[in-house]
C-alpha cells in the first residue's frame, strides 16, 4: 500500500479505513521511518515514549509498533490484554479517524506565508526607519533655517508699487461665535488697496439656538458693518467649505474679473498678523520685479498659539508640534517650489486659511478643488510647476481643544492627503500636463500617506519581530531613541525660538514636550483609522464629506 500511495493524503485516508474496521494494526519499524522520510514527517528515534496513565515507559524499539485508533478507548489494562508482556517494547502512534492531520503541500504553503509576511514586516520596518532618520536630518535642519522666517527687505517705499484688489471670503459653518470678532480683525489691518470681506454661510448649517451663522451676520451688517462686507449665502444643502467658495466664484465671476484681483481665504477663528496684508503687497511687488509675472499662489504660515493658555497640557504638546511641521516641512518646502528648474516637483500644498491666490488663474483652471481646497490645490501647483510664496507674516490659528477633537481632526487631514490621488488622475488625462511630474507627484503622496501611520507601524513590527525571535530586545531602546532625535529635539528648537513663540512655555512644560512629543505621533494613527472608517461610511452613502469639523 506505501509504495502504490505516494500521496500522503491518499495513503491515510486508506489507512484511516483499515483501522475503522479494527482496533489496530502492527507496522515494522522500517516501514515508519520509510512514512516519516517520504512525507517529511517528524522522524523517530531510537527511543521513543509510552505515555500511560500510571507511568512512563522509555523503552528503545524492536520490531513492530502498534497503531491506535485515536476514537479507541483503550486504557493500559485493555493494551496489556491484547499485547500481554510486548507492551514494554511497543510504541503506541495515534492516527485521527479519516484523513491524516498532517499535509505536506498545506505545510508547504503556510510555511511560506509565514516566511512572505515576515518579510513585509520587517520591509515596513525599514521604509518607517528610513522615513524617521529622514525626518531627523530635514525637518530639524529646516526648523534651524525658517524659525525666524521674516521679510529680509521692503520695497513699499518705492515708486510705481502694483496694488491688487483684494477679496477676503471666509466660509462659516455654525461658527457665529467667533466669526463676528475675526471680521473685525480682519477690518483693522491696514491695506491701502480696495478690501472687500466676503462672508459665505450654508443652507446645510444646523444650529440649537434661535439664531443661526446667517442670522448674526446680517445683524452686523445692518448695526456696525461696511460696504466692504458682503454677505452671501450657499443654498446648498451638501457639500463643503470648497463648494461654498466656489458658489461664491461662480455668482462673482463678472465683478471678480473686472479688477486685477486676489482672493484670500481665512478661516472664521483666524488672526492675520497686522502686517500680513503689507507683506502681500511687498510679496506680490517683489516677484512682479523679479520673475516679470504677478505670483499665483502666496500661502500664509501658520502659528498655532491663538488659545495655547487655554487648552490643556497636552494639546500644548500638539501646539509645539504643529509649528514643527510649519518650520520644518511647510515653509522650506514652498521656498523649494520657486526653484523653477527643478525636474522632480516638491511635495508641497496649501492650508486653508492665509490663502491668496490669483482670481484670473481659478477661472481658467476650473476654480477650487473639491471636496477640499487647500492640500489638492498646492499638490496641482507643484504639478504644474507653479511656485508657492510663503508670506513672512503669520496667522495665529487655535489648536485643538481635546484629544477627542485632535484624532477627528487628523482624520480629516489624513483624507486630504489621499486627494492626492484625484489630482494625479485629473492631470494624467490633461494633454498639457508633465505625465513625469505627475507620476512623481503619485510617489511622494503615496509616501506622504504613509508618514501618517510610519511611528505607530515602527512599534508595532518592531514589537512582533522581538516576539518572532527575528530582532533583539534592545532593538526597542535603539528605536525610541531615534524618535527622541526626530520629534523631541525638534520640539526643543522650536520652543527655543523666541522670535515666533510668543507665549511663555515653563520650563516643566518644556520637559514635557521632549517626553511626550513621540507619543503625539502614535496618536495620529488613531485619526488615520478614523478617517479610513468615515471615508468608507461616505462611500456606502454616496456624501462626498461626512466627517464633521472641529468644534469652535
């Protein structure tokens, strides 16, 4: 039977049924080693065991091997009665009922599995390593150059000065509270051109009190605003914060193309530095004289400091880390946008608030992406190897109050991230569009993407290569310690800053920023999963924007 059966299955499965007829059967020594060697069966030696219920035999083999079917119930008195004194020289082998536990081809392929999924384990954990060293060397480097980004001359003072109109739109969704008082900010910076503040509110706003956005807007306007304020109001009931603006453009078109215009977007919690609009002029002039072009794109940096004596100690931490990105990614990164020869385009976008762009250039480009108008908009300009100025004046923005807002909010950044993948489609089918430029643009989203989740998926694969066996232990110590140089001393520099830092970080809270600063990027894979969830939701449902916005 063994040598017409060369299939393990086959063989068992025949033998399987002998031993259903019979209580057992006898089998030579040879023969057993010739099963274990033809399929790869864990080979015997020259002891084996008799494990009984009173004792343990360890006794070496001799002739035959008796085979008990694993369903008998054969305890040591009924073995003794059917054997008498061979018992001592017998080994007992238990064999299921049926088919043979043991497949050599389904052993084959788990055993490749295992070795497939190592592999990507421990590839992942090199990708998120390399990513990590990356980040120490550029955005450390970065936060040194740009902490004390200003302008390095003006030229306001000059003759024959280009003054563009200027349009301030600021899409509100139930933000009445704070919307009044960033309009009067807004009113009392100084810009020697036309101003036109521009507020868009939506028919899709649901509030608790008597009043809505729509209400208290219109009340100002009619006690304490201007000409200057212009109310407009989004009949629709979906979309977003793009969609609003771009109901905007499109009512506008004629009055908006008549004038040499930009556009600035704010946000309804923003606070433009009181020279920001000086510096736009300055910036507009500068390039004017420079490149012989107005610029199509200036993007405000950001200060997140607004409510930093407010908030609690750990969205302090998140404050500190936030302007790392600002110094150390966002602003060397637009400077390397105007470096026109470049091949390979920087990975670089705008934010949504502080966001001047050219009205002419929207009109001919099909105007403002949706579903979000910031992060796609940069990434279209770095295609299309448009520069982005970064304005030496800031706006100081509020952080998130709450963890609970801080993972909602990185959630909904993390799927702005992965509309990258919309522009690259959209620019692949443009003729004019560089299919070079584009591809590369798709890479280094992709890796964006992934720098979302690079410290979470460096401690998990880190921790189950030390479980396999496959890393030592202090290969843990060696990864936290590199953390520690990316994040933690990139919070220290920034908080050493005290040109841009203008509140009073204690020393206490600056221990705690260094500890805990590593901590702050493991949280961000919580919002990465939370914004996979809503993203699935919103396709189930077919609303192209489901997640909700930090609360004001």
């Amino acid at each position: 039977l063994f040598n017409r059966c060369r299939d393990a299955e086959k063989f068992f499965l025949i033998l399987g049924s002998w031993m259903n007829r019979s209580k057992g059967l006898y089998m030579s020594v040879e023969l057993l080693k010739d099963m274990m060697k033809a399929y790869d069966m864990i080979e015997i030696t020259e002891r084996e065991y008799i494990i009984s219920s009173d004792y343990l035999y360890n006794e070496p083999i001799q002739n035959n091997i008796y085979i008990v079917h694993s369903k008998s119930i054969l305890t040591d008195v009924k073995i003794r009665e059917q054997l008498g004194d061979t018992i001592m020289p017998t080994t007992l082998v238990t064999l299921p009922k049926g088919k043979s536990n043991i497949k050599r081809k389904r052993k084959g392929k788990e055993k490749k599995m295992r070795q497939i999924c190592i592999v990507v384990l421990e590839l992942l954990l090199i990708l998120a390593l390399l990513q990590i060293i990356r980040d120490m060397i550029i955005i450390n480097v970065g936060i040194v150059k740009y902490g004390n980004y200003h302008k390095v001359e003006t030229i306001l003072q000059q003759k024959n000065i280009y003054i563009p109109d200027l349009c301030v739109m600021i899409a509100a969704l139930n933000e009445y509270k704070e919307l009044i008082d960033t309009i009067k900010w807004i009113k009392t910076i100084p810009y020697p051109g036309k101003l036109e503040i521009y507020i868009v509110t939506s028919n899709k706003e649901k509030c608790d009190v008597k009043k809505t956005t729509m209400d208290f807007i219109d009340e100002y306007i009619t006690n304490e605003g201007g000409e200057e304020i212009i109310h407009i109001h989004c009949p629709e009931k979906d979309g977003n914060k793009a969609s609003q603006l771009n109901y905007v453009l499109k009512r506008e078109k004629s009055r908006l193309l008549k004038s040499r215009s930009y556009i600035a977007i704010y946000d309804a919690d923003s606070r433009p530095e009181k020279e920001t609009f000086s510096e736009f002029i300055e910036m507009v002039n500068r390039v004017k004289i420079e490149t012989g072009k107005l610029p199509v794109v200036i993007q405000q940096p950001s200060l997140f400091l607004k409510n930093y004596n407010k908030i609690p100690w750990t969205m302090k931490i998140e404050a500190v880390c936030m302007m790392r990105r600002v110094f150390g990614i966002e602003i060397p990164n637009m400077v390397k946008t105007q470096n026109r020869n470049r091949k390979i385009p920087v990975y670089s976008y705008c934010v949504g608030h502080g966001m001047f762009v050219k009205t002419s250039f929207l009109y001919e480009n099909g105007l403002l992406p949706e579903p979000h108008e910031d992060v796609p908009f940069g990434q279209k300009m770095c295609i299309k190897n448009i520069p982005i100025y970064p304005l030496p004046a800031f706006d100081n923005c509020e952080v998130a109050k709450s963890l609970k807002e801080l993972i909602r909010q990185s959630g909904r950044w993390f799927l702005n991230s992965l509309l990258v993948w919309k522009i690259v489609k959209q620019e692949l089918e443009h003729p004019m569009s560089s299919k070079f430029r584009t591809i590369c643009m798709a890479i280094k989203g992709l890796n964006d993407t992934f720098t979302w989740a690079h410290y979470a998926i460096s401690l998990f694969n880190t921790c189950l290569l030390i479980i396999l066996n496959r890393l030592p232990l202090y290969f843990l110590g060696i990864l936290i310690s590199l953390w520690y140089l990316d994040v933690g001393i990139g919070s220290i520099i920034v908080m050493c800053n005290k040109v841009k830092t203008q509140v009073n970080i204690t020393y206490r809270m600056q221990v705690l920023n260094f500890l805990l600063s590593p901590m702050r990027e493991l949280l961000r894979f919580i919002g990465v999963i939370k914004g996979i969830i809503y993203m699935i939701r919103g396709t189930k449902s077919g609303i192209v924007n489901v997640m909700p916005k930090a609360e004001r």
